[in-house]
C-alpha cells in the first residue's frame, strides 16, 4: 500500500569525476544541491549542511579552522556559493566560554556576527551551533520525511535503536539553539563510533570525515529507513479509506467553488492566493478513517507548523453525498470557530514577552473526498505550505502505521511560533508590493497592451492570468513573465472571450490556479475600418461580438465571482478615444468601442454597493507592439488618411496635443494605477492616454 514516493529508494548520486577537481567549500555545494534536490530528503529550506576548513587568515596569515555552514534563510536545494556563512571555529568554541545556561541561550545568537570570517556579510543560522559543536568534519542535518515518522512516534526512540543499533543515536525534543549544539557534542563525546543521531520531532544529524562520507552516509540511514517502513508498514494508509475519492474534474469543479469563498472570508487583513493539491498522497488521507484525528494533533517537525500553522482545517463536506452548497454555506462559521480556537491557543500558551497574535486563519483546507487547499500572502508561499503539509502527510502516514503519531506539545509549537528570534526575522522582510496577494486576469495578455499591463500588474507583486486566443503568443508571454518574476506569478489561459463557455472555463481556471479573482482587465480586441456603405453584417457583427458582447462576458464572469468572493472587486476596460470621439470610416468600431464606455458605467452604478470598482483608459494610436495594428488596420488608416504606413506614427504623434507618441507601457501605468488601492476612491472614471485630444475630453 505505499504509495512510490514514500517506497522508492534514494539514488546515490555522488559523481567522484565531477568532485576530483573541487575544494572543500565547493564540496560543500555539491553535497548540499544534491542532497536538497529531492523533498524525500528535506523540505523547501529544511536542514543544513557544514563543512570545517582549513584557510588562510586575511589579516593574520595564520591558517585558521573555519566553519562553512548554510546561512539564514537560505535551501541547500537552491543554495549558492554566497550562500554559507563562515566563522572562525576557535572563537566558535571560546563562547562556551560566556553561555549563561539555557535561560539565556537565545543570547547566544547576538554573538555570531563576532565569530565572521573574511567579512562574510551571510547571516549565520540559529542552527549554527549544532553543526559547530559536532566534532566532525562534515555534517548533514536534514528533514527526512522517513526519519521524521521515526521522530514522531510515541516510542521514536526504541524505533531508532531496533531500525540502526548503536550506530545511530537519539535525542529527546529539544528546539534548536545553542544548548541542543552543546547537547550534540556531548553525544558525540560519549558516542565516538555513532554515525549521526535521530533528534525527537524533528529530523536527523549525520557526520562523516569526507564531503563524500558525509553525504552516503545520509543517503544510506535514510535508505534503511525507507526499508524498514516498507517491510513493517504493511497495513492500509491511515488505517483505511472511510470516503469515497470524487473524480478528477469533480474535484477540480469543488475546489473552483471553494477558494474563493474561503479566499474571501480570510483575506481581511492581507489579499491572499491560493494553492490546490490533489496529489495520491494527500487524496489517501483525505479519504481515510484517520483524517479528523490527525489532522487535530497538529504537524510535528517545526519547519512543517511554522509553514502550515500548528494545524489544519478539516472542511466539511461528505463526498458520498456531495452537497457543496451546504459546505459554502456552513463555511462563515466554520473559519469563524478555527480563529477563535487559535486565540484561545494564542491566549493560553502566550508569555509575557511574546510578540501580539498574527493572522489566526488556517493556511491549510482539507476537503473529505477532493484534496487539500492552501492559502497564503503569495503563490510560492502557498505552494510551498502544500508542500510542507504533504511532508506531514508523509510523517504522520509512517509513524501511525507503526507506532501512534505525536504531535509537538501545544506549548513547544507556540514557543517556536512566536520565538523572538523568529519575530525579528519577520520583522526584518521588505514591506509587501502594493499588489502583494492579488489576483488578475487580463484579457488579450499575450498582445502588446494587455503584456505591457501584465508586466506593470507582475512588478507590483500581483498574480496575472493572461488570456489570449494566439497560443503561440501566449506561450512566449508566460515564458517571459516567468522568466522575469517567477513561474509561480503567472498562467495562461486560451480565451475567446465571444464564447460564453470559454469565458466560464477560463475564470474557472484561475479559481483553480490562484484561489480567486481581483482584477479584471478587459482589453482583448481588433480594429477594422469601412465606410458604411461598405461595412458588411460580419464585419459589424465581429466588432460587436468581440469589443461589445465580449467585454459584456468577462465582467459578468468577473462580477459572479467578486460577489461570491466578497471582497470587492476592480475591472479596467481598455476602451478607445474612439469611443468618445468619431472617425471617418470605422462606425462598427467606434459605435462597439462607445458601447464598451457605457457598459462600464453602468458597471460601475451595479457594482458600487459592492465595492466594486468599474473604470475606464482609452489609449489612442499605441501602434508599438499591438496586434490589431499589424496588417490591414494600418493600411486601411493609411489610406484613410492618404499616406504611407511608416508614415502612420509621425502623424498620430503630430496630430496630438503634446505631440508624444503613446506607448504600451503607458497605457499598463493608467491601468495600474486604476486597478490599485491608489484609486480606491474612483468609479465609473475614464482616463485618457492619448498625448492630448481634444475631441476626446470628457464632460
Ligand atoms: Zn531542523
């Protein structure tokens, strides 16, 4: 019954043709990438890994013993040479020399700037001292999901020594710092043949004399782990499945319904995204007889509840006899009980220095049947939180299968989420983007205005949706944003925004790819041009279809969705001066361009109640970068004015006011500023980027 995740075995990958050449700190490197590239072996910035050298002082000359060990913050995974912090071991040792006692052990941290070598501007880790104190070499700390289960059984310890003899040791729950450092010694000195040791709740210390030594030794413990769990844990997952698993598309079509509303009820203090997993791991404890009980004990490893919260949310729904209307019904309350149950925890194990409760909602959502829901202030950290969760998964799935799981005692958790040090770090982040948490889908945002707002949207921290019929523009637009702000900030969506099933599947998808919906721009569009007498049913059709029903389909969608989602809303039309101000040759445009405008009043009058928000940019001649001026369009206003088409620019920039030309980032800057809190005050407005116009002026 185990699934291959948790039943495949661990590759050795150490190359010694790619370690010949190496120094010791590169050695270092490679150990670390290599060991953090798989999430059986640590968790997204879990664990740290150290190296002694030897080096020469800058100052002195000497050669000096220096600790090389993964900074703050930083992923063995993902770490970089920059990434180490480095420290003279002498002086390392010589603060054993002022430690007060455990009282006071958090002191200890203000200490490790002073033992910098060689100016390394990396802050070290709370973890220092545990890698400093081993008297190794070369040690590995890593949160094994396999030795975690082991760390979080009611008898871990007996488990230890039954699974590895004397060879690996253990260690009751200690959080870390620098008396666990000090404990780690001790064990070592009583324990010289011991090749790393099992700390209670948390993870796992190996050591070896050689980079190479350190890393197979991790591989290997962690290997007869995994061994030992597939030959004793034979029974079904989680004692069983008491729950039906709905099917795919089922689930998908539950989630799209759900986020938003959770979304709505939990983004009061800050917006949140949303994350959706529905992976075999999660769906085998969603469905099984265990899922209440323990999700109730809450994560045990602190880097899995510092990322998740000390526990779940169990939704309620029933997949034998799914009723979602019930669910979303049932969920005011349901958030309402989790966050007075987290003061109470807050109230309970708080002390008299601890910093003021931070925001009480869960991150995590649990649905019987459909999968698990994260929400947190950006995609990444919502993804991530997934990530920790199913490790917990993966924890509580070991150790309840062989033993009973532990949770970390309430007043343990509580102490690591409001330690001070952990305060101060949070302290220490960047005030959040002013579009940090925010969701936005923007029609027609593979072309030139609608990747320019994209852009604009992305740099201010908010989460984009392009939609687009052109996939292969698409498809170099998300390759572009995600090359530039990461692969989590944006998706693509094929929309033809004249079908209403499109337009319903599309939203839906960004319900599913970020939990909501907060911005809509409405931009997708074409241009033609015809005298009357020559402007056929089609062609009017077309420009009605496309510029008038189409931006009639996406704000209805849009506003279905802010209204279940209850946190206002905010939808920018990208009009025209055609709109306001006729041109020879172009009524189906212009009269489908003068709907749009009015549409978005009337909007705006719906909407208000709501606090939603319906404005309007009308850009004039931005022919850089836009697909309606490639091809015909450009001819036809060509010959409309009786010129060339190179011609074209220098005659809109001209017949302009202030005689500039108007580009697509300039448009993306009038839409940022309607679509942020800068213009909370504003709707029902149209703002003009057109260098000036005249006939355009409103009144
Ligand atoms: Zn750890």
């Amino acid at each position: 019954m185990l699934d291959k995740h948790q039943g495949a075995r661990l590759a050795n990958l150490w190359d010694d043709g790619k370690a010949a050449g190496m120094t010791e700190p590169e050695k270092l490197l490679y150990r670390s990438n290599l060991l953090g590239s798989d999430k059986r072996i640590t968790n997204y910035g879990g664990g740290n890994t150290s190296a002694k050298v030897m080096e020469k002082d800058p100052l002195t000359g000497e050669i000096v013993e220096v600790l090389w060990v993964k900074g703050s913050g930083g992923d063995v995974g993902t770490i970089k040479m920059d990434g180490f912090s480095t420290l003279y071991m002498d002086k390392l040792r010589a603060l054993k020399g002022i430690y007060r006692g455990v009282e006071f052990e958090d002191e200890m941290v203000g200490y490790l700037p002073h033992c910098t070598f060689n100016l390394n501007p990396r802050a070290a880790s709370i973890d220092t001292p545990l890698h400093a104190y081993v008297p190794k070499p070369h040690v590995d700390h890593m949160h094994p999901d396999a030795i975690i289960a082991i760390a979080a059984s009611k008898n871990s310890r007996e488990l230890t020594s039954k699974i590895f003899g004397d060879e690996i040791g253990w260690l009751p729950w200690k959080r870390p710092g620098y008396e666990l450092g000090l404990w780690l010694e001790k064990f070592c000195q009583e324990n010289p043949d011991a090749r790393g040791v099992v700390l209670e709740s948390h993870g796992l210390f190996t050591w070896g004399d050689t980079a190479k030594e350190a890393y197979e030794t991790t591989i290997e413990i962690i290997n007869r782990a995994i061994a030992w769990f597939e030959t004793e844990n034979t029974g079904p997952a989680f004692g069983g499945r008491s729950k039906p698993v709905l099917a795919a598309a089922d689930r998908a079509a539950i989630a799209k319904k759900l986020m938003p509303v959770i979304r709505g009820l939990i983004s009061a203090g800050e917006s949140k995204v949303g994350h959706f997993d529905d992976s075999q791991a999660v769906l085998d404890f969603v469905t099984s007889t265990s899922l209440e009980p323990l999700a109730a004990l809450g994560t045990s490893c602190p880097d899995h509840f510092l990322r998740t919260k000390i526990r779940p949310l169990v939704v309620d729904f029933d997949p034998a006899q799914p009723d979602v209307g019930n669910t979303l019904a049932g969920l005011p309350e349901a958030i309402a009980t989790y966050r007075a149950d987290y003061a109470a925890y807050y109230e309970r194990c708080k002390r008299a220095d601890s910093p003021a409760m931070r925001d009480p909602n869960a991150v995590v959502y649990l649905v019987p049947g459909v999968g698990m829901i994260t929400f947190a202030k950006d995609k990444a950290t919502a993804r991530i939180s997934a990530e920790f969760y199913v490790n917990a998964i993966n924890v509580m799935r070991g150790a309840s299968g062989v033993s009973t799981y532990v949770g970390l005692p309430e007043q343990e958790a509580f102490d690591i989420e409001y330690w001070l040090l952990e305060e101060a770090k949070l302290q220490r982040m960047p005030k959040p983007k002013s579009l940090a948490g925010r969701i936005a889908l923007v029609t027609g945002g593979a072309g030139g205005i609608g990747k320019a707002t994209a852009n604009r949207l992305m740099q201010e921290g908010a989460c984009v949706v392009l939609a687009d019929i052109d996939e292969t523009a698409l498809e170099a637009a998300q390759t572009e944003l995600s090359t530039r702000y990461g692969k989590d900030f944006v998706r693509s969506v094929n929309m033809n925004v004249t079908s209403e099933a499109a337009v319903e599947s599309g939203f839906g998808d960004a319900l599913l790819a970020f939990g909501g919906l907060d911005i809509l721009v409405s931009n997708a569009g074409l241009a033609t041009s015809a005298a009357v007498e020559d402007t056929t049913l089609g062609l009017w059709n077309k420009n009605m279809d496309i510029l008038a029903t189409g931006y009639f389909l996406v704000s209805r969608e849009a506003f279905r969705i802010f209204r279940n989602q209850k946190a206002g809303g905010n939808v920018v039309f990208v009009a025209s001066k055609n709109g306001l101000a006729a041109s020879p040759g172009a009524s189906a445009y212009c009269t489908a361009k003068a709907a749009e405008i009015h549409l978005a009043r009337c909007l705006a009058l719906e909407g208000a109640s709501a606090q939603i928000r319906v404005n309007v940019v009308n850009p004039d001649a931005v022919l850089r970068g836009s697909k309606i001026w490639t091809g015909e369009w450009k001819e036809q206003r060509a010959a409309a004015y009786k010129m060339d088409v190179d011609e074209l620019e220098a005659h809109y920039r001209e017949r302009s006011m202030l005689k500039l030309s108007v580009f697509p980032e300039d448009i993306a800057e009038a839409i940022y500023f309607l679509a942020s809190d800068m213009s909370a005050k504003s709707t029902g407005n149209i703002v003009n980027v057109d260098a000036g116009n005249a006939q355009s002026f409103t009144r």
